[in-house]
C-alpha cells in the first residue's frame, strides 16, 4: 500500500500573499514618486484651517442675494454685482486669481470699482487662450466666490 503524504497549502497560500502585499507595495511606492500632485492651490494648508469660517462668509453672501455677472470686453474683465432687490454693491473689494497652469503664471488681480457695483481689471497679456481662474469678491463678513472659464 502506497504511503500519501497529505500536502499542506498553508505554506504555499501565506507566501503568496506575503507576494502579493510586496507587489503592491512597490507599486504604490512607484507610483507617490512617480506622479504629480493634483494640489493647485499652495495655501490649501491655510485654507482647511478657515474651512468653517468662509462657509459662513459664503452663506452671509447667498442670504444677501448677491448676484454676479462677469463679461469680457476685449482684454477688460468687468464684473457687475447686485444685491436681491437689483441694486449695485458697493465698497467689495474683488480679486481675479489664475492658479498658474501651462505658460501662464499663478496670480491675483485686484479689480477696482468702476462705478456703482461694476468692477473691472484689465488681464495681462500672458493670458491667452482658455483660462481656469476664480472670482472672489467680500465685504462686510460676505464672500462670494465663482469659477470662471475664459477664452481669450
């Protein structure tokens, strides 16, 4: 009568996955160093901080009924901002910012009131093309902020 060794798997499962954790290891070792963050903003650190406080800016904003519209004309960005009952808003302080992407770099521009609730800045020329930039505009504890796509 042939003697049969009865095979033992536990052995050969426990390397097989020590191997399979090594793999993905190396892999995500690979890939941390390999890749670019997609962190565009370079305050984000400072901006997690006041998380809580520009969501209250935010909504102060949203029950003031601010509305925004922003326009190109030529290489003039203007912005009009109304209040709920369609009046100007006035005394805001505004900024136009480009996070730095491609050839153009990163940057805030202020826009100053032109007239009653229009503000207006003129863009460098540098811009070209289809721009991702952010418009945020504040005032007495209110903050407004809007994505903005041009195309120059």
């Amino acid at each position: 009568m042939p003697l049969t060794t009865k095979s033992n798997l536990w052995p050969s499962m426990l390397a097989g996955l020590l191997g399979l954790f090594l793999i993905f290891t190396f892999w995500s070792i690979k890939k941390a160093v390999s890749d670019v963050s997609a962190v565009t903003d370079r305050d984000y650190y400072s901006h997690g901080l006041r998380y809580e406080d520009s969501q209250i800016e935010q909504r102060a904003a949203l029950s003031l009924g601010w509305q925004s519209r922003a326009r190109l004309e030529g290489r003039l960005l203007l912005v009009e901002l109304l209040d709920a009952g369609k009046q100007p808003v006035t005394g805001a302080l505004a900024e136009f910012s480009v996070g730095g992407a491609g050839d153009i770099p990163a940057m805030n521009i202020p826009l100053a009131e032109s007239s009653p609730g229009l503000y207006s800045a003129q863009l460098p020329e540098a811009f070209q093309g289809e721009i991702r930039a952010s418009l945020q505009i504040h005032r007495q504890g209110a903050k407004l902020h809007k994505s903005l796509l041009l195309s120059l």
